[in-house]
C-alpha cells in the first residue's frame, strides 16, 4: 500500500469533502448531519476554515482524497475557548482499517499544537465505537456523556465527548 500523504484543503478539494460526508450523512450512524451536502450549502463553513488556526486536512493515498479532518472553533464567538478546537473527520468507506483516520488524527493534534491550541474535543455518536476506540488509543479520555441527546430516523442516541490537553 502506497503512504498515506496529508495535507491542508485546497478548494479543489471540497469536492472530495463533500463526497466522503455525503456517504456518512447515508450510512445514519456516524454524523448527527442528515441531510446531505453541496459545496454551496457548505460554503461558509469552508471559508471558515481556510485560516492558520481551523483547517481541514485531507488524507491522500494513490493521489485520491480519501478522508479529512477539519479543526473547528469549540463554541465560536465565546473567546475564553479560543485555544480549543473540536475535531470532525470522516473515511471514505472503501479505505477504512488502513490507518489513515490515525494517519489525520495525529497529524492535526501536532499541527493544532504549532497552532496555539491548547486543547482538542471530538463528540463520538454512541455506537460509533471505532471513533471511540481510536479517540482513546491517541490519549484523548471520555470527558463527557449526553445519554439520548440525538435522534436519526426515530433512534434515540448518546453522545461521548472524548478530549485531550495538548
């Protein structure tokens, strides 16, 4: 297998995003988003991270994107979080198992560290437990429990909030 390459979003990427989202916004058990996505709908949220301090990051193998993780402000517009980030990152599914969510997850902690970030939060859907297990292998500890705060499709699910100090 070639070697997972990772690097920051350019536009022509958001494509890619958008896909791999779209495959787990159907999949109804890994995102809280339901209603799929265009490039349009997410404007905003890409020109939001195009900056120094919340990337996205894109995971190539064989010259495809094939996942990314994007570093999100915690609570935007409350700045006593302003050295938190929240995690969001998504596989595509025909490339799960091959270590390129791990490949993405510490490559954004170390460069959210360059950054002046101080902590990191991910919020892991309840049976999403190869998040949870990942999230833990890479230090982060379960900080918090919302039991049945989402419903997909009349399911009612918790939610784990997984951190770690940088």
């Amino acid at each position: 297998m070639e070697r997972v390459f990772i690097r920051e979003a350019k536009t022509n990427d958001f494509q890619y995003i958008i896909d791999i989202l779209n495959i787990a916004i159907l999949r109804r058990s890994v995102t809280t988003i339901l209603i799929p996505e265009t490039v349009e709908s997410r404007k905003l949220w890409f020109d939001d991270h195009l900056n120094k301090r919340h990337p996205i990051y894109v995971a190539e193998l064989e010259g495809r994107v094939v996942g990314w993780l994007a570093v999100g402000a915690y609570r935007p517009g409350r700045e006593g979080y302003r050295k938190a980030g929240e995690l969001s990152y998504y596989i595509d599914p025909e490339h799960t198992r091959k270590g390129i969510a791990n490949a993405l997850l510490n490559f954004a902690v170390a460069e959210s560290q360059k950054r002046g970030l101080t902590t990191l939060v991910a919020v892991v859907l309840g049976g999403n437990h190869s998040s949870q297990k990942l999230l833990t292998k890479n230090k982060f500890e379960r900080w918090g429990h919302f039991p049945g705060i989402a419903e997909i499709d009349g399911q009612i699910i918790d939610s784990h909030v997984f951190g770690i100090k940088l």
